[in-house]
C-alpha cells in the first residue's frame, strides 16, 4: 500500500505549536501533478503533500519561534544523526508497548502487536517528534500523536500484504499478519489500528488545547484518506501493466 508521504506527516505536527502553517515546512501544501485526474473519477483532488510538520506544530503550546531566538540557540556541530534515531525509535517502541497492551479481545490485540511492535527504523514518528521540538516543543506533547503516525502506518503495510494486494508472505523478515492470524483477523487488526491511532490523540495527549488536538486529527485523517495513502494506492493499482510511468506518477504513489 503507498506509505503516508512524510513531509506530509511532518507538517501535521508542527501544528502542535502554532496555529499557522510552521515556517518550517519543506514542501508547498500540494503538489501539481495529479494521476487520479486520469482515473474515472472526475472528483478526484491532488493529495496534500504537506501536513506532517503541521500536525505535530499545531499541538505544541505556543506560537511561532522567533527568529531571534533562532539566533540564539548555540549551534552543535557534534549532533549524531545515528544515535538520535536509535534514542527517539527506542522511546517509541516504549509509548507503542505501553499504549497497546495485550488484552481482551487476546487474539485481536495480540495482531495489532505482532505488526506494530515487528521492528522497523521508526522514522515517520521520529520526524513527527522532530517537527514538534524544531519549533519548540516538547516531546512529550506530540508522543501520542507520533505513535497514532506509526499505528496507521503499520496499518497499511497489514493491508497491502492481503491477497487481494500485493499478496506477500514476508513482511520484516516474518510471515506477514494474515499468515499467522488469517486474513479476517488481518484486516480487522489494520482496521483497529486505524480507529485506536486517533483515540490514543484525543485522549492521551496532554498539556494541549482541544483546538489544537481537533486540528492535528484533521490534517491526520486527511493525509491518509481518499486525497492521501488512499489516492495513493489507488493509483498503484490502476498502473499495474503500464509500461510509461513517469517520475512524478511515481512519486505520487509514494
């Protein structure tokens, strides 16, 4: 299934932090091209490609960071890219534990984990945290939110080893989801993570307006909708057989 594009998850955070679009943003709010402009459908919109730094900003209490501050702040030459990663995906892999316990119903619960705890480098949550500290947040704000990225992101790798997708048997070096839970399990557990990922915002987040959580849900659930990872796929699924795919069509998808 076409991933969650991560600039747009980016900007989704960073509105934990401001009520505006951050000043950090990488990317404009959309892209020019459009392949579902090619499909059937005559509704279909370009997807927004930016909403990952404004998720996590709009949550942080807080406007802007000045530019004075900016000023500031003494530069660290030393930063380790490697060792940060390691730090933040081993807090992750703690808040994910933490928020999806094994319990009743077992077997549904027990799918969700086998997926979402599989390993991986974490790095859509990790740039959520990121976006949220890079306009002065705080990390713990944005951790449920980073998770709810990682939930629904697991969400879509259970559903595109289904066979009715790509029909994979591996996913991380393990039998994918359905392999081991069967396909109907496999499929409600995508689909709980899905649910749980906007219930652990809504409920977990702390020291944040209920302004700004509602917003970060919003731009959360369009990133990953019918416009987002949906589009995404849909596109993936109508080019199978093409043998002209450009690198736009191509990024689209991805």
């Amino acid at each position: 299934m076409a991933s969650v594009n991560m600039c747009s998850w980016v900007q989704s955070y960073s509105i934990f932090n401001q009520a505006s679009r951050s000043k950090y943003s990488l990317l404009p709010r959309s892209l020019p091209f459009n392949p579902l402009m090619n499909l059937s459908s005559s509704t279909s919109k370009t997807r927004d490609f930016a909403s990952i730094p404004s998720i996590c900003s709009v949550i942080t209490k807080g406007d802007a960071v000045k530019e004075e501050e900016e000023q500031q702040q003494p530069q660290n030459p030393s930063f380790d890219f490697k060792t940060y990663m390691v730090q933040k995906a081993t807090m992750i892999n703690q808040a994910l534990d933490s928020a999806v316990s094994l319990r009743e119903p077992v077997k549904i619960h027990e799918a969700m984990r086998y997926s979402l705890l599989a390993g991986g480098k974490r790095v859509r949550p990790v740039l959520c945290l990121a976006a949220c500290e890079v306009v002065g947040g705080q990390e713990s704000m944005a951790m449920p939110a980073a998770c709810a990225v990682e939930m629904i992101h697991t969400m879509s790798l259970i559903h595109d080893d289904l066979p009715c997708m790509d029909n994979d048997d591996l996913r991380r070096g393990k039998p994918t989801n359905h392999k081991v839970f069967g396909e109907d399990i496999a499929v409600l557990a995508g689909d709980a993570l899905l649910a749980f990922a906007f219930e652990h915002v809504a409920v977990s987040t702390v020291g944040v307006t209920p302004g700004r959580i509602v917003r970060a849900i919003g731009e959360l659930a369009k990133s990953i909708g019918a416009e987002g990872l949906v589009a995404g796929q849909v596109v993936d699924i109508n080019s199978e057989g093409l043998t002209d795919v450009g690198l736009d069509h191509l990024e689209f998808i991805h």
